[in-house]
C-alpha cells in the first residue's frame, strides 16, 4: 500500500487549506484513516482520522476547524483546514491502519505565516 499526500503550502493566518491523500495497492476495505502532523522540535500528534464508517475523530487543537472526510471509492482521504493558526504549521502526514498493518504517506509541508 502506498499513500500520496498533498495539497500542503504557505498560507497567512485565518486562511485556508485543503490536503488530499491517494491510497494505492491492495487495501482493504476496513480501515481508519487520517491525518497527524510533526511541527519543528515537537513529536508527530494526531489531528483526525475517519473509519470507513465515517467514524471521525479530532484533536481538541483542531476541532471546529478542520474537517476530515474521505472518498471510498477513490481511496482517498482530505483534510480541509480552515482558519488556519501559526500553530498549525508542521509537515503532515497521512495515515492508513487496517487491521495489524499501518502505513504512512510521505508528508506534505503546511506552513502557517502570522
């Protein structure tokens, strides 16, 4: 399974954002996917993630804000963020977990200007 994360940028405070992962390979049809983010010097933490189900679930930081959703048929997940913080910046990853299995994408830079 492989992930293709992107939609990443620079943008000022209070504008918006929309990320976008591609799953390719042989998936399986349960599974959670999602969003976590590592900003400089700090450890990679969960933002949302959203079960095949629609099951979704977000970070107290992001909440009210970001909006996690996914395209099932396209095996794709997004992540709209808006009113973006400084705060927010760091690079984000995309996450697939099926069963015992976890696979991450390749990371997509989001840098949010004052």
């Amino acid at each position: 399974v492989q992930l293709q994360a992107c939609g990443g940028g620079l943008v000022q405070a209070g504008e918006s954002l929309r990320l976008s992962c591609a799953a390719s390979g042989n998936i399986v049809s349960l599974n959670t996917e999602g969003w976590y983010r590592q900003a400089p010097g700090k450890q990679r933490e969960l933002v949302a993630t959203i079960t095949s189900g629609g099951s979704t679930n977000y970070a107290d930081s992001v909440k009210g804000r970001f909006t996690v959703s996914r395209d099932n048929a396209k095996n794709t997940v997004y992540l709209q963020m808006n009113s973006l913080k400084p705060e927010d910046t760091g690079v984000y990853y995309c996450h697939l977990r099926a069963g015992i299995y976890t696979y991450w994408g390749q990371g997509t830079l989001v840098t949010v200007s004052s």
